[in-house]
C-alpha cells in the first residue's frame, strides 16, 4: 500500500468566523510537525506499507470552497487557547480565489481547522508589490514579475526528513 495525499494543514486562526484571519506560524507549524513525526514513522512500521507521499508541496490559494460551520459541532477535544469560536456559525465564501482564505472546523486536524489553502509543505506569498489577481503577463506569455515567494515550514520538513530517513 503507498499512502498519498497525506497531510494536515500548518494554519489556524483566532476565530472560525474569521476565516480571511488564516495564519501560519511556528507554533501552528510545531503543531503539525509533531503529528507528522508520530504518524509517518507510524506507516512506516505497517509492513503492507511502500511509501508515503505527502500533500502537499506549497499552498494552493485556489481550492477554498464556500461552507457552513454549524455550531452544534464544537471540538470538544480542543485545547486552550486555540478552541474554535462558533458564535452561531454561518455560511462562508472565500473572497475571490486570489486570496489566502480559511476553511471549516476540523477537529481531528492539529490546528482545527480544514484550511485546503494551508496544507503545504511551503507557504506562497506574492511576488512583492505584485497583485495576485494577476498571476500572468499576457503581454510577455510568461509569469508575472516578481514571482511568488516560497516561504519553507521548516519544523514540518524537518519531520518529514528526519521519518523519511529513520
């Protein structure tokens, strides 16, 4: 068996009605990490087990969907400080594609919350000065100018080697 697509996202939030608050620091980062270095060496250890890939290599702002968070559905195995605040919940669309943007409550992730724009492996910034609604110079048929920044995760890729070497 190769487990693929496997991941968590690096982002919380300070409040789940917020969802355009999405952040990505070293503690949400350590979070992850520290389900990344008990759950790969974990499949490892299964001897059906080939390989793990994870998912994914850098965010993709673009896949956020609209959703609801219902606030009958509290995480009640979260911790201080970081439990997610329901209010009454609510319906949420992201802004535009272009924008770093929050998903739903997710409890059995590490930071709560089902963020498909922070899952990766490296976090992506634009380009300095650069709007991001214009990922592409039509003029020139080439990438805008500057490019995006990559910003590493690093406690999440020093899980992933240190499990990918044990």
């Amino acid at each position: 068996m190769l487990l693929t697509e496997y991941g968590f996202p690096s982002t919380s939030r300070p409040d789940a009605l917020v969802p355009a608050g999405i952040y990505s620091d070293a503690v949400t980062q350590g979070r992850t990490a520290a389900v990344i270095a008990r759950m790969v060496p974990a499949a490892f250890r299964e001897p059906m087990n080939t390989g793990v890939c994870y998912f994914t290599f850098c965010d993709e702002w673009w896949k956020q969907t609209g959703y609801t968070i219902d606030p009958r559905y509290p995480c009640t195995e979260a911790t201080p400080p970081d439990v997610p605040v329901l209010g009454a919940g609510g319906h949420f669309e992201p802004v535009d594609v272009y924008s770093w943007f929050g998903g739903p409550v997710a409890c059995a992730f590490p930071n709560y919350y089902w963020d498909d724009s922070g899952f990766g492996l490296y976090g992506v910034a634009p380009g300095a000065g650069r709007d991001p609604k214009e990922p592409w110079n039509l003029g020139a048929n080439a990438p805008a100018q500057p490019l995006d920044q990559r910003l590493a995760r690093q406690p999440m890729l020093d899980a992933l080697k240190t499990a990918w070497a044990g």
